[in-house]
C-alpha cells in the first residue's frame, strides 16, 4: 500500500470513530445552517480536524481543500488533499444510517489515491491510480449490464440549486422510462463507491462539489467505471454535474440525459 494511502486511510478511520461516537448521542449533537438546505454539525467540524491533523503529522507541507474550512495552502502545491469529513450530514442529523468520510489526493491536479469510509458499517473504499479499487482489500469491478434493462440507477436531487429543479426532473424522467428503479440515498460518496461495488448500476447528479466526488469518481474508475460530466465531456469537477456507470451503461444513461441539457451544461 503506498504511503500516502495509508496515511489517508488512517485520517478516514480517525474521522469514522468521532462520527460514529457522535451517532449514538444525536441529542447532543449542534446543528447550525450554512445556506439553504445546507447543514453542518460539530461533529462534521470535529472530523475535519481529526483528518487534517492526521494528515499534517505526516505531510505538513501538502495543501487541502476541506468543506468546512476551505483551502490551506501547502508549501508543496503539488499535492493537495480533498476532504469531506461527513458526506451525508442530513442523513447523519436524521439518524439515517448512511454516511461516510471521503479523503482524495490529488497529485499535479489529477486524483492519485482515494479513500471513502462507512463507520457505522466499517467498510473502507479505496484506490490509487492504475492499481485497481478495494473494499476492505476485496477487489471492486463494475457490473456488466449491457443497457438500462433492469438496472438500479442512483441520484441525487438538487436541493442546494433548485434552479435546475426542471430539468433535473426531465433528465430523470427519461432515466426512469428504461431503466429498473431509482435510489436516492443522500451521499454522492457511497453512490459513486456502490457503483463500484455493483451495487448500483449507474449515477447522476447536478451541482457538487469537489469534495463530495473526488474520492469517488477514482475509486469508480478504477473498477472500471466512465465518469463523465452530463454532456459526455470530463468537466465534472468543473460543473459539479455528474455521469458514472459502466461504459455501456453510461452510453445509454448519456443518450437519456443530453436532450435535456441547458446550454449551460453543454
């Protein structure tokens, strides 16, 4: 296991055990809004800390970008960090038991190693660029579905951008025609790893974050998975607008959605 994984992983699992402590005392729990719709917790804020200075024990010279307290500056610019300490916080306030920590590391702008971790079911996602996805050190491949026929497709509404509400409805709408179910589980993080994992055959969303995707998108690609923005491009990062499926399946989810495009999204 290189390095740096290693140390992403500890600061994942570090994260995992303030969240899942936190959990079994929800009353105690501070909530505060930051936006519209948009919530944090102390406990998200807590488990930020926990992996930065997990991190910064080892690497006190790589940069972070976390999202709660935004970007630190590292004296090496080429190694940055992506943290979301708690993807799924409403989920989280709620007592809906799916969540996780996502930790990416991006090298010279492009995602080397990425860590997603469920700490109530204590499975642990990860990857590094060009040596395949695990879970709990079990190799992940993508399903092999040739179309829509029968798949479970996963989503997310845009409830921070409700701007987009018709025509997130529109691209769903022409989903669902083909394909076998929907989910909408509220982490962008376990959606991208149980497509991953086989447990979902196929992903979109509009408006995320870097955060809410940089571990993710690797550890999908990495067991074979596309991922592309709405349009077919590779902008997601850019646009927040998300595709993930295998290759076939992305073909057809992709033929669904870019009628439906704004032309922005173009």
């Amino acid at each position: 296991m290189h390095p740096m994984l290693n140390i992403g992983i500890r600061a994942a699992r570090n994260a995992g055990k303030i969240i899942a402590q936190a959990y079994e005392n929800l009353d105690q729990v501070e909530t505060q809004s930051k936006g519209a719709n948009d919530y944090v917790t102390n406990v998200d804020q807590a488990a930020e800390r926990a992996i930065i200075e997990t991190i910064q024990k080892s690497y006190p010279e790589h940069g972070i970008v976390a999202e709660e307290s935004g970007i630190t500056q590292g004296e090496n610019s080429d190694f940055q960090w992506i943290i979301d300490p708690l993807d799924g916080t409403t989920n989280f306030i709620k007592g809906i038991p799916h969540f996780a920590v996502s930790v990416a590391l991006q090298v010279k702008g492009k995602t080397e190693h990425a860590i997603i971790y469920d700490p109530l079911l204590n499975e642990l996602f990860t990857a590094s660029r060009g040596q395949g996805a695990q879970l709990n050190g079990y190799r992940l491949r993508v399903n092999k579905l040739r179309d829509l026929d029968g798949a479970i497709i996963a989503t997310g509404l845009p409830f921070k951008q409700k701007h987009l509400t018709e025509t997130y409805f529109a691209m769903l709408n022409a989903v669902f025609e083909d394909c076998g179910d929907i989910r909408r589980a509220g982490s962008a993080a376990l959606d991208l790893a149980y497509v991953a994992a086989g447990r979902l055959d196929g992903y979109f969303e509009l408006g995320l974050k870097p955060w809410d995707l940089a571990a993710g998108e690797l550890i999908a690609r990495e067991a074979g998975a596309l991922v592309t923005d709405v349009a077919g491009g590779y902008n997601f990062y850019k646009t927040g607008n998300i595709v993930c499926a295998n290759p076939k399946v992305l073909k057809e989810m992709l033929s669904k959605l870019r009628p439906h495009l704004s032309d922005s999204m173009k």
